[in-house]
C-alpha cells in the first residue's frame, strides 16, 4: 500500500494509522510452506488425495510447541501472544481485522458470527449490532464487485473472548474475523472447481481495502464508540453490587505470582491485601491474598476472568464454554460488595516471590511440596544424583524460633544418604534451586519432629529419577501433547524423549519408567505393541493416559478397569427432524466447561494441594467408572460438579457417576488415568502438579487390596 499511487490509497494513509501486527508464526509457516513445496505437482496436482494437499503431523497451525495462537490471547501462555498483548495495549486501535483460513470446500466468511451463547455477553450489543453491520455492508459491496461468493451469521461464534478477533471487543474495538476457503497448497479442487492459491488472497486484499473504507466513513462512530465503551464500563463497574475480588492461595507463592502475572498482561489493576479476611468460610491471609477492584478500566476483563455462567442461548460452541481463569489456577476467591485496605497496585517490578538463603545443614534439608515449581525442584534434585526423600504423612517442626506444619509430599534431603562427592555442594545447590525456583528451603540440625514420627520414619519414601517418553504423531492429538512438551521444557526444566507412534515398534521401552499417552486412537500400535507395553507396566513401570487415551486404555484392556455407559431409551424425543441435526447432536458435545472434583489428598497424586475441592476441565466425553478397588479412585467428581460452562443434563448425570483419575494397579506397575487433560492450554495451572505428581511418585504407589 505505501507504494501505491492512488487517490483512494493516498487518503487511506493521510486518515488512517495502519498497523501490521507483529505477531507471527514462523515455525508453522515453515512447516506448511516447506511441505507444500516439497510436495508440489508439476504442472500443478488438484486432486485433493495428493500428499500436498495433506501435510503431515503437526500442521502448519501450531507453533513451535504445537499451541493454536488463536486461542491464546486471553490466556497469554506463549510469548506470541504476550508480545501481541503489549502491543495493542499501547495501541489500543479502533478496527483489528484477523485473517484466516477454513476448510477448501467452503466460500467466503465475514462477520457478522453467530450471537455469542450467553445471555448475557460482555461485550456491548452496538459492537455487533451498529459497527459490525456498517462494515459488513462494506464486505458485501466490494465482495459483489467482483462476484464473490460469501457468508456471515454462521459456524462461527464469539463466545470465547481469547481469539484474535474477540478479545478486543473488550478492549472498545470492533474485531472483525475473515475466513477464506483454503487451496491447502498451491491447487486443489472443490465441489464448485478448483481453487489456487493467489485465488485465495483475492478476497483477504478486497476486504482489507473495504476495512479502510468503512473506517475512514465511520471514523467518529468509531472514536465515539471507543470512548464510551470505557466511560460505560466504569458506570456499569460503579452500579455493580460487586465491588471487587480477594484470592490467593495460603501455600502457594508461585501460582499467586504467576496468576497476578496474566493479570498484569491485562492491564488489569490488582492490590495486595493488607489485613486478614474470612470470606464464606475461607481465610484470606495478608501477604498472601490479593484484590482487584471492579471498579477500574477494564472492568469487562475483570467479568472475564472472574465471573462464572450457567445458562446459556444455545448449546453449540464453536469452541470452549467456560474461560474463568481464576479456576484455570486452582485460585481460591470470593466477590467482594467492598474493597478491603490493600497496598500499592502491583506491578511487574513488586510482583516477586522472594526467598531466603538457607544455612548450611548438618542433619537434612526440608522443602515444603506445595508450591507450583516444586516438581521442577525435586527434579532437578534428581538429577544432580542427590538423594531426596518425601513424606507420605504431615509433620511439624520447630525451626528458628517457629513452628513450621509441613504436609504430604514435602521433600527431605537427608545430609548423611548422599555419596560423599556431593557432600561439599549440598548447601550451594538447595541454595541455587531455591532461588531459581523462588521456593523456601529450611536447613535442620535434628531428626525430631514436634508433630510427627521424625525424619527417620518410614512414612519418608525415596524418590527416583523419572525418564519420560511421550508418544507422538500418527493418531496423537498435536495439541495436547504439546501440552505436555511445554509444560515439562519451559516449566519444570525436565527433558521429555518424544517417540513418534510408527516407530513404537522398535523403540527399547526399558529405558523409560515412565511413558505418557495423550488422547489418540493409537491405531498404528499393533496387538503385538500393545501387549509389550502392558507388559512394560507389570514389570513396575508407570503408564500415564489422560483424556480420550485412559478410554483406549480401557477398551484395550490395558487396566481391568471400565467406563460408564449412556443408557439408551425409547421414546417420542428418538424422532427428530433432520434440519434439527447440527444442534441435537452437536450439544452433546463438551466443547469445554469446568467441573468440581473431589480429590485424596492422602494419595501421592495429591501431594502438594491443601484442599480437596478442585476445579478440571473437561472438553471430552469420557467416562471412567469409579475403580473397583476402593482405593484406587484419586478423584472423583462431586454430587454437585458443576463450575462453569455448558453441559447438557444426561452429560451431567454420567459425570456425577464417574471418576477423575484412577490409579490401575497391572502387576508391579501400575496405570494412571485421567479422565480430562490436566495441561489444557497450558493455562491450567491448578491442575499440572497432578501429571507432575504421577511422573515423579508413580513408582511409590502401591494399589492396596
């Protein structure tokens, strides 16, 4: 555009402000790119069975952890998304337009989508109603134009507020979303014929001019839509018997830090709490608690992350119901109809964990377990060949004048179990780990317990070095399982092997203790492999399932356990009319809500959490029938499970029948089972540790009988 010479360009950039989005995605453009190169027909192939036309697994989408970025905006895990999120803060522009690509069977989409399936949105009815519509107006003239084949209105939503083109909706700007009919590379047919790739782009550059068009003939209803979204949001904020927020966890220093951290990422306005406060029942401690108040600028962000719903216009989603994130991180938290004394609003630079430097130990190091990053730490432990220790019961102990409670799964370095080689550096290395981790350590002179069985008891179990493999490609779902890449890389500094499933077959399982299965259907694993990996497990190993692969592990009688099945039943409803198919079949589908689960704490999967309520997530319809073995069902959902999001009410009452995660005993080993994904988005932070717990304390479980 700026070497255009046209009036109409000339006047696009003396009355507008463009800005090209510095977010990109270079590894799944190289990907996609270096395939369809690779693969390309000479002349040119359009038949839709050509290797071009199917790149393989993961797909260009994803980045280089395999993250969808479209759904990261509100989440902010990926530095993308945080680099995307600065920016448009200091921008805050009136128009964003995010383009895109769907399935090549289909024509041309432009806002305005679907209504948002709440009842009631956050996002301001004149957004969709007034601006989107002018706009649209636009796209379809400069569309008709050229004999363009469009539609609006339909598939897609914008419920979620985490996409590029609705997070700003919240931000007093009006998103606009464009999707394409893709070539998938450089040719490919259609049911209407074929469609290349400069065919594609065609109606992306029609509707970018149209977008400039509209802004520069709508640009005082945009400015006066921009202003007033901020000036009614504090009136809405001002009239709201919710004055603000208090959370925090007493235990956890890190999943507060790093909580308050997305919402700096906001802009949104947090303070710590300056006094203790007992809110329906639950302590909130100074230093440890924290409260935003309604009643600032982005007040809509602050409804977001905070608020939960139950009901609902419509039961389709086109992608996640539920995205309260104060769940997302375990994070205890009660609305407020007054703001308590707080401190100084936080800030990137005060919103620190700081830890003091630990003394050196003559007996044992204690290091309590209920922080986020303690598995990092016991790892990295590990590794360095120093002997670790954690307790299977609470104690207490008297330490420089206090009395500190330590629970189950704190870890003991006993000073006199390491090889001597070691004995020099202890104090240094705990001390390091400590820092880099930002966790307590305490240094002990004595073995004796004030409450407790002492340091010598057999309740302390030696902890083992885990070697992980995940199984990939072939049927695994990319997304999760890049998941769990990140979360172990970038997290908890563990290495992950990533065995992709065609070669399971001559891959030495006995290199591994641990393997992790993400949801697949595994069809490229052969009776044969199946058969050798139950066998891996009996032989004391640990297998980790979680969402739709704890149900192929069921099914394929990995584990002598079962799932809850829907009983069907005859009755008038069993007639349907065939326009009614999309949303009768489609709301049985859980595209993504929040459920409460009852979890042991006494078992070593629960280490490290200090309350048996425990919101997951959910966006799958397995269904693990409660263990037979009374005590191999660590969690289980609640009589009552329901958080947030949508769930029909037959999907609900399975749900209050089944488990969360099972602990299958297969000889010596044994199989963990998780009936949701623990690592959704990466943003699920209250619930990792549990995956954490059954990758480094699996070996220690003994199913009793």
């Amino acid at each position: 555009m700026v070497a255009a010479e046209s009036a109409q360009v000339e006047e696009f950039l003396n009355e507008t402000i463009v800005l090209l989005d510095q977010t990109i995605n270079p590894d799944g453009r190289d990907r996609h790119t270096n395939w369809a190169n690779t693969y390309r027909g000479n002349p040119l192939i359009a038949d839709k069975n050509d290797i071009e036309h199917n790149e393989g697994w993961p797909r260009g989408r994803t980045n280089h952890y395999w993250f969808d970025l479209n759904r990261d905006l509100l989440l902010g895990v990926n530095p993308e998304s945080t680099g995307r999120l600065k920016w448009y803060h200091e921008w805050y522009p009136n128009v964003v337009t995010d383009f895109h690509e769907m399935g090549t069977s289909s024509t041309y989409f432009f806002e305005p989508k679907n209504q948002s399936a709440s009842l009631n949105p956050i996002t301001p009815a004149e957004n969709r109603n007034v601006l989107n519509k002018v706009f649209a107006e636009q796209y379809a003239a400069d569309l008709d134009k050229i004999g363009s084949l469009y539609f609006t209105d339909e598939v897609y939503d914008s419920t979620y507020p985490g996409y590029g083109s609705t997070y700003m909706d919240l931000q007093g700007s009006l998103a606009l979303l464009f999707e394409q009919a893709s070539s998938r590379g450089h040719l490919q047919e259609t049911p209407t014929g074929e469609i290349g790739f400069p065919f594609t782009i065609r109606n992306q550059f029609v509707s970018s001019m149209a977008t400039l068009k509209a802004a520069v003939k709508n640009k005082d209803l945009l400015y006066e839509y921009q202003n007033d979204f901020f000036k009614k949001s504090l009136q809405k904020a001002g009239s709201s018997k919710v004055k603000g927020y208090v959370f925090g966890d007493n235990y956890d220093k890190n999943r507060n830090k790093s909580f308050i951290d997305v919402l700096l990422k906001h802009q949104i306005e947090v303070y710590p709490l300056n006094e203790v406060m007992r809110v329906k029942g639950k302590t909130y401690k100074a230093g440890q608690s924290f409260v935003v108040p309604t009643y600032q600028k982005q007040y809509y962000m602050v409804q977001s992350l905070f608020e939960t719903y139950s009901k609902y216009r419509d039961s389709v989603y086109y992608d996640t119901s539920a995205w309260s994130m104060v769940n997302f991180y375990n994070m205890r938290g009660n609305e407020l109809g007054k703001v308590p004394g707080t401190g100084q609003k936080l800030t990137w630079e005060t919103n620190k964990v700081d830890v003091e430097s630990v003394s050196e130990a003559s007996y044992a190091y204690v290091i309590p377990y209920d922080d986020y990053y303690a598995p990092a730490f016991l790892y990295q432990l590990l590794d360095r060949g120093i002997v670790v220790k954690t307790s299977t019961k609470t104690f207490s102990m008297d330490i420089g004048g206090e009395s500190i409670d330590f629970r189950r799964g704190t870890l003991m370095v006993p000073v006199a179990e390491q090889q001597e080689d070691l004995l020099d550096e202890l104090n240094q290395v705990i001390n390091e780990l400590s820092s880099e981790f930002s966790i307590q350590a305490y240094a002990v002179n004595s073995g004796w317990t004030s409450k407790g069985n002492g340091l010598g008891s057999r309740s302390l179990l030696a902890v083992n070095r885990p070697n992980v493999m995940m199984v990939v490609e072939g049927t695994v779902r990319s997304y999760e399982a890049g998941e769990v890449w990140h979360l172990f890389e970038n997290r908890m500094k563990m290495p992950l092997v990533k065995v992709p499933e065609r070669l399971f077959y001559r891959t030495e399982l006995d290199r591994y203790n641990v393997i992790i299965m993400v949801s697949g259907t595994y069809k490229e694993l052969n009776k044969r492999e199946k058969e050798r990996l139950k066998n891996w497990v009996a032989n004391g190993n640990t297998l980790i399932t979680t969402a739709k692969a704890s149900s192929w592990a069921v099914k394929q009688k990995l584990v002598n356990e079962k799932l809850v099945k829907r009983k069907d039943s005859l009755s008038d409803d069993m007639r349907m009319d065939y326009g009614d198919s999309r949303g009768s079949i489609g709301k049985q589908n859980i595209g993504g809500a929040i459920f409460a689960v009852d979890l042991d704490l006494t078992h070593p999967i629960g280490f490290g959490y200090t309350d048996r309520f425990l919101p997951v997530y959910k966006n799958n319809r397995v269904w693990l029938a409660p263990s037979k073995n009374r005590f191999s069902t660590v969690a289980k959902y609640t009589s009552d499970p329901h958080i947030d999001g949508y769930i029909t009410p037959e999907n609900l009452e399975l749900m209050r029948q089944s488990a969360s995660i099972i602990v299958s005993q297969v000889g010596k080993g044994r199989v963990v089972l998780f009936a949701d994904n623990p690592n959704f988005r990466s943003a699920w932070y209250g619930t990792n540790k549990l995956l954490m717990n059954a990758v480094l304390f699996g070996d220690q479980i003994k199913v009793p009988k």
